[in-house]
C-alpha cells in the first residue's frame, strides 16, 4: 500500500514519518501496540488490538486521576506510563509494539516508555 502524502511543514512531516511506520507496525493479539498521542498539554496512550480493531486498554492526563495533578509534562508522562502498565498487566497484556507516531522519542516520551 503507498501513500502519497505531499507537502512541506512540520505536520505534513510528522503525517509521513506516521504513515511509513504504520506500514511496518500492526497489533496483534499476543502483541497488541502501544500508541501514545502527545499535545502541548496533554497525553493519551492506548493499547489497541489491530486485528479486532478495539482499544484494549488506555490512560491520559484527561482522566479523573489527573484532576489536582501539579508538576511538569515529564512527570504527567511518567504517571501515565505508570497507569498505562497497571492496566494491561491487569488486562493479562505482558508486551506491546510501542507506535511513536511519526513524533520523535525524547525525554517525556522516554520517561513513559
């Protein structure tokens, strides 16, 4: 499958750099993947079964448990790579192919992982 995506900027960028790892990258039952999504404020990850098409489990800074939470991006990042873990290990999911997204891994992102 090849997709064109045309362009310049940092988010026509980001949208190809997403679309070439999505081409290698798919989850499965026994090794679903591991999809975080980043804004300037908040983080989302999900665990998603590709074949079913389902979200097994996920976490974010949008949730209840976030509600008087104080400290730097970094920190949110590790506390929700920490709810993330303690879901799927409940969930009985033991390893997962991380999906960067197109987005660089850096020190919020590294602390999660």
């Amino acid at each position: 499958m090849s997709v064109a995506i045309l362009g310049k900027g940092k988010k026509v960028a980001l949208k190809r750099r997403h679309a070439r790892i999505r081409k290698r990258i798919s989850g499965t039952p026994e090794r679903p993947r591991l999809v975080v999504t980043r804004s300037n404020r908040h983080m989302v990850a999900q665990v998603v079964d590709d074949t079913k098409g389902i979200t097994l489990v996920s976490a974010s800074t949008l949730q209840a448990d976030f509600a008087g939470f104080e400290g730097t991006k970094t920190e949110a990042a590790k506390k929700v790579g920490e709810l993330i873990a303690e879901k799927a290990k409940a969930a009985g999911i033991t390893a997962v192919v991380f999906d960067r997204g197109g987005n660089k891994v850096h020190r919020s992102r590294r602390s999660r992982c």
